[in-house]
C-alpha cells in the first residue's frame, strides 16, 4: 500500500498493491489560521521565553554537564521546563533560593572589588567564568555597595534641602529691606493700619478674627489675600498680622500700600504688645540662653544622625533643628487669650498655608466648651502625613514621657485652629506649656525634638475638639505626591515641610496653588526679581 499528500496538503491519495483497491482519495479541510490563534501563540511565547532565558544562565553558572549546542540544552531544559523527568524545576528554584539564603548569611570581604556600573559587573562576570556561588556573592556585595550609596545621596538631597528652607532668599530679603527703606521715606507707608475710624472693630466679636504670625512679608500677603478671596463676605474679615521688631518697617510698608477691598488689617510687631515682657514669657529667654538649645539648633547638624536613619527619619530630625523653633513667633499662640483680651474667638494661620474655601462657618461650630478645634492627624489615607500620634514626637524611653503620656494618644494639626478665648482664660494651659519646656531644657532636650507642637500636644490634652479633615490638608511640603483632587477640595491646604512654596525646592505641581495669590505685577516684586513660575493650574 502506497500513501501520497498532495503538495497543497489538501488531499491524500491511497493505492493498493493487490488491485482489489485502486485509488482512494481523501480530502483534507483547508487550513485557517484567525489573528486571534496568532496573538495568543505569541502571548504564550512571551511568556515562556524568559522562564527559557532564566534555566539557561542557571545551567550556564552550575558549570555542570555543559551544553555546546542548542539541541543539547534543549534535553537538558525540556523536561525541567515542562515539569517532567530530571529533578524538575521546583527542586531547581529551590536549590537557587538555599544559594541566595547561604550568601545572604556570610560577610563580604572588605577587599572585594566592586564594578562600578552593571554593564562592568557582566563583562567581569563573563570574563571570569566564576561559579554560582561566587557570582551570588558579588552581586550581593554590588547591590549592598549601590544601595548605600543611594542612601548617602538621599541623606545629602535632604540635608541640602535643610540649609536651603533655613536660609532666606534673595528675593524676599530683598523685599524685606526695600519695603524697610520705603517705610522710613514714604509717609504713606507709614500711615495708621487699620484708619482711625476702624480701631473699634480690632475688638467687635461680630467679626470674624485672623492671626497670622510670621517675618515673611510674602507668605504673610497669601494668607491674606487668599482669605479675602475665599470669603463670602470679606466686610467681616479682620486680620491681625504679627511680626517682630525687625520686620515690622517692611510688613507695614507691605500692607498700607497694598489695601485690600473691604477687609480690615491690623499689623503690630511684638515690641508693641506690653503683655510679652520677660516677666510674663520667662520660659523664651530660657530657650533663648540654653547653650544645649543653641547648639542643637544652630549646630552641626550632621552630629547625632544615625547611619540606619532612613531619608524620612534623617529629614524629621532636621526639620526639628530649624532655628524658628526657638522663634517668639512661633510660640506666641499660646500667649493668644492674653493677647487678645477682648475677642472671644480667633482662627490662628500659619504663615505656609493658603485658604481656598470660606471659613466663616468655623465660627458656627460648637466647640463643646473646649478650646481647640483642630483636624486630627492620626487616621487618614496617606500614613505619612496622617498617621501621627503621640509615639510620633515623644521619647517614651523617658520615665517623665513615659509614665505621663500615652503613645497612641492620637495628635492634632497646628496651622489652622479654631481657638474659643473665652474658654482657654479658664484654664492652665499657658502655665502647662511652661512646665514641659522648663522639663524637656532640664532633661537636655530629651523628651521632644521638634518644635512647639509637642509641648502644644501636652498643654492642650482634654481641650482639644475634633473638626472634619476637610477643613485642613496638610504635608504640601514634604509629601510630593499629595493627592491632586484632594488638594483642590481642601479648605486650607498647609505646606508643611521643608519644600516651601516660595523656595527653589518648592514641589512645582504644588506651587501654583500658593502663587495665584501672588501679585507679580507689584513694583516691589518685581524690583526684587521675585518670578512669576511657568506652571500654572488647570
């Protein structure tokens, strides 16, 4: 019997040899092969080729039986790839994993050499034909290599980041001292803030009162103009802008040449408040004096940092060493209810913060007779930003700590604060506060690092009332990937953090929300080259 294929495949012919059956044809279907049978084949090779590469660099490195043609790899990976015969490919994975563990666990000599980039580590690795284990153990030691010197860079990017949010720009010095020398020669400058007619509403409670504290003019002129613009009704808004003595000139100069419609704006340094004498504030000038203050805060910073600190921890720990901490600025919000005798309620800014949303119903909520409404910072999605608790910013090592406070107290947000005067004169939380910064100088600074919130936290447990977290958004200023449509829903967004909105490392998807509240077109900034940016919001 004789079987024939036609060329075309199409039929096959079947003769006999005994003649009793001449010819038999059978026809065969055409062959089709659709797009969809194509694409899935390839998927299927794109998946198994790297599986393929992977068992033939393994094979390659055992340096076992080895293959000098592709047929013989094939014997050799065929049945460990399908799972069949040899010693299969789960003992091989196996036996890579108890390589890496027993490398894992060994030091790498001190005097190995190191290539410097990965296309050196493969010529090496080809040109010395080493074994498995050998070349598990460089590539742990190149990894360890690349990975501390990743961190050493991330440490430095930090510390650069430090000097430059402690440092003043150019431009706002500038406008600080052209603000200055326009006060002393330009009456109109000079004159009364707010007019004379308007004095008695600094103290009518049927206003709404803001209190920023702040040296920088610039910040100082956002936070305003974006409460005005965000206001419903703007005739209601007074604002209370504190600086200090040097300032005061160019802060004045600022806010007397650039009137507002319908607010009204009071700006006072603090050598003009007779309540902050050194009788009343002893705890400042003990800041002031402290050689272990001065040296933590305008010290070497490099000392006291720990190799293991990741980036996140070695920049919290600068961040707590910027000089403003030992500022009467930064602490004159405890001195509020002296300050302000005759209001009953103030909402206290921060000077990073910009506010896109009326606040007026901040006055409506009730408070509970407590004294500070404020966004808590304890439950939220971002863990960085809102996962903040006492264990946060207290040693509890410390026996003081330790045995007074509870590390998963949850903490709350200065920056925006809803604060009821009334209800704080009847309190000790001004003398509390003293306490713990007279506790944590005694203890050398060992009880907290950073700043006036942690004492903050302490002289205001069982005073405090949580208000939605809406109202207040913070870590602009640390958090590069804060939420873009959270952001824009917030009712004040606060650039907490080293990366200012007016600095050079200020994030540039976060700026523009600050800068819309700039007026480049001002003579006196653009005399300083204060730049508008190229980015804009959409």
């Amino acid at each position: 019997m004789q079987i024939r294929f036609s060329p075309s495949m199409r039929s096959i012919t079947i003769s006999s040899s005994n003649g009793f059956l001449d010819l038999m044809k059978v026809k065969v279907a055409a062959r089709h092969f659709s797009y969809r049978t194509l694409f899935h084949t390839i998927l299927i090779l794109a998946f198994l080729l790297p599986f393929v590469f992977i068992l033939t660099a393994v094979v390659t490195l055992e340096g076992v039986n080895k293959c000098s043609s592709l047929d013989c790899l094939g014997r050799r990976l065929g049945p460990k790839f399908l799972g069949r015969g040899g010693d299969g490919s789960e003992k091989l994975v196996k036996d890579i994993y108890k390589l890496i563990e027993q490398v894992n666990s060994e030091e790498i000599s001190a005097g190995l050499k190191l290539p410097e980039s990965f296309s050196e580590f493969l010529s090496d690795m080809k040109n010395s034909q080493d074994d498995a284990k050998t070349f598990a153990t460089r590539l742990k030691a190149t990894m360890e290599s690349m990975d501390r010197e990743l961190k050493r860079s991330k440490l430095a990017e930090q510390l650069h980041k430090h000097y430059a949010a402690t440092s003043i720009p150019k431009g706002l010095h500038c406008l600080s001292l052209r603000l200055a020398d326009e006060y002393s020669s330009n009456a109109q400058a000079r004159k009364q803030l707010p007019p004379p007619e308007l004095l008695p509403l600094l103290a009518d409670n049927a206003y709404h009162h803001f209190v920023v504290a702040t040296d920088n003019i610039l910040a100082a002129s956002v936070v305003v103009n974006s409460v005005v613009a965000s206001s419903l009704n703007p005739e209601r808004v007074v604002f209370h802008v504190i600086t200090d003595k040097k300032t005061y000139p160019g802060m004045h100069s600022w806010f007397a040449l650039n009137t507002l419609p319908f607010a009204i704006v009071e700006v006072r340094g603090v050598h003009q408040f007779g309540w902050l004498t050194r009788e009343n504030v002893p705890v400042l000038e003990a800041i002031e004096n402290h050689n272990g203050v001065r040296n933590h805060y305008h010290g070497n910073h490099i000392v006291g940092a720990d190799d293991t600190d990741t980036p996140r921890v070695f920049a919290s720990k600068l961040q707590a060493r910027s000089p403003k901490y030992i500022s009467l600025l930064n602490h004159l919000r405890i001195y509020l209810a002296e300050l302000f005798p005759n209001l009953n309620k103030v909402v206290f800014l921060d000077d990073d913060v910009v506010v896109q949303h009326d606040l007026s119903p901040l006055w409506e909520i009730d408070l509970s007779g407590k004294v500070n409404g404020a966004v808590l910072t304890c439950k939220g999605e971002d863990s960085w930003v809102m996962g903040k608790r006492f264990r946060t910013y207290f040693n509890f090592s410390h026996p003081l700590i330790a045995n007074k406070l509870d590390p998963d107290e949850c903490a709350w947000a200065y920056g925006m604060n809803i604060f009821d005067l009334n209800a704080w004169r009847k309190t000790n939380i001004r003398e509390t506060y003293h306490f713990w910064v007279k506790e944590n100088l005694k203890s050398n600074l060992t009880l907290w690092k950073l700043g006036t919130l942690p004492p903050a936290l302490i002289a205001f447990r069982g005073h405090v009332h949580p208000i939605e977290s809406s109202w207040h958004l913070l870590g602009l200023g640390y958090q590069e990937k804060t939420d873009l449509d959270s952001v824009k829903t917030a009712a004040v967004i606060h650039y907490n953090g080293q990366c200012k909105p007016w600095l050079e490392i200020g994030y540039k998807h976060l700026q523009p929300f600050w800068t819309r509240h700039v007026n480049y077109s001002n003579e006196f900034i653009r005399n300083c080259h204060i730049l508008e940016p190229s980015i804009t919001l959409r």
